[in-house]
C-alpha cells in the first residue's frame, strides 16, 4: 500500500474514532472542529514519513480533545510502548532560575 493511501486511512479511521461514540479514554473531534485543516494534517504526516527513518505512532490533540491518532506496523494503541521526553531535561532549570529565592 503507497504512503499516501496509509495515510488517508489513518485519518479515515481517526476520523471514524471521534465520530463512533464509544467510550473512549480521551475525547476525540474532528480536526476541523478544532480549528484545524485535515489536509494539514495529510501534509504533516506524509512530511515526517519522508523525515523521519521510523515513525511509530502519532497523537494530535488540540483543546483537551485528540483530533488525529495514528500507528505504524508494527506498533499498535493496544501494545505498551515506552516514551521518553526529551523537554523535561530543558525545562527544569530555566524554571529554577525564574523562581524567587527562598529567604
């Protein structure tokens, strides 16, 4: 299957997610809805796959609510999957140097 036509499935089934009405761990709309283009979420993703050597999956949220979800094989939502963050080595010190001193 080409790129493009995983892609348009993934927001397909995206899609199909925020409209089924089952009960879901976190809210889910449509990217419109929130004020967001579907084709620039296309753009996005066919961008990271030509960028970027192995995506594993992907959440879009905007306003407390996912607008765009999806996985790449082999990785699925159901499998445990090990995310490490990058920021919160950066954050912690320029707060420590904002924050007043005790006295």
């Amino acid at each position: 299957m080409n790129r493009s036509l995983r892609v348009l499935s993934f927001l397909a089934v995206s899609l199909g997610a925020a409209l089924s009405g089952t009960a879901q761990p976190l809210p889910r709309t449509t990217p419109e809805v929130q004020g967001i283009s579907s084709a620039a979420l296309l753009g996005f993703v066919e961008a990271a796959e030509k960028k970027i050597d192995a995506l594993h999956s992907m959440m879009v949220m905007r306003h407390g609510q996912a607008v765009a979800e999806g996985w790449w094989v082999p990785y699925a939502p159901q499998e445990p999957h090990r995310l490490f963050s990058l920021s919160k080595s950066f954050t912690p010190p320029p707060s420590a140097l904002r924050s007043p001193k005790a006295n």
